[in-house]
C-alpha cells in the first residue's frame, strides 16, 4: 500500500536551514507529482511547495520563494523540501501528500519549530 514517510524536523534558529525528507513506497513514484504542505496550531493546512513527477517542473507559496526549494530523487522515490533563512513563522508540521486518483494520501507529518 502507499506509504509516505516524512522526517527531518527539528528545533531550529531563526535564519537557520532544515531539509525535509519525505521517503514514498507502493506506487510509481516517478509517475506522480508530489506536494509538501504545513500546518501551524490553529491555522488551515496550506501548500508550501509542488513538484512533477519529472522534477522539471515546481510552484512555491509566495511566503516561502526564494527561501525553500522543492526536489526529488526518483531513484530513491524520495522527495526534499529544503528550508533555508527560516522565520518563526515557518513553525508548522510539515507533511507530503501524493495524488493518485481517487485517493490522497498523507505523510504522519514532521514538526518544524522556529525559535531562539
């Protein structure tokens, strides 16, 4: 079945880096375009980054541009979000969702924490 597995959160300083790993099985990767969303307590989840399948092709939430890029490693069904010049405001749980129709499908999630 399809699995999707985040990891890679941490407690950081403001203006620090992370890099998120989201580690997918079951399905095709490479066939898939893959999305990495976040969550802060009280707020909506929204889309923070979006891949193809290809990896050619990605989009960014305005606050984030410039600051985190979204790849993939198809030969190890692998998908990366890294956080550079990190904001208190980037604290969320941050999760990969998979589309493959007619179902999504969810990592657990991995806390990233943004403070002195």
């Amino acid at each position: 079945q399809v699995q999707l597995v985040e990891s890679g959160g941490e407690l950081v300083q403001p203006g620090g880096s992370l890099r998120l790993s989201c580690a997918a099985s079951g399905f095709t990767f490479s066939s898939y375009p893959m999305s990495w969303y976040r969550q802060a307590p009280g707020k909506e989840r929204e889309l923070v980054a979006f891949i193809t399948g290809s990896g050619g092709g990605t989009s960014y939430l305005n606050s984030v541009k410039g600051r985190f890029t979204i790849s993939r490693d198809n030969a190890k069904n692998t998908v990366y979000l890294q956080m550079n010049s990190l904001k208190p405001e980037d604290t969320a749980v941050y999760f990969c969702k998979a589309y493959i129709r007619p179902s999504t499908y969810w990592g657990q999630g991995t806390q990233v924490t943004v403070s002195s």
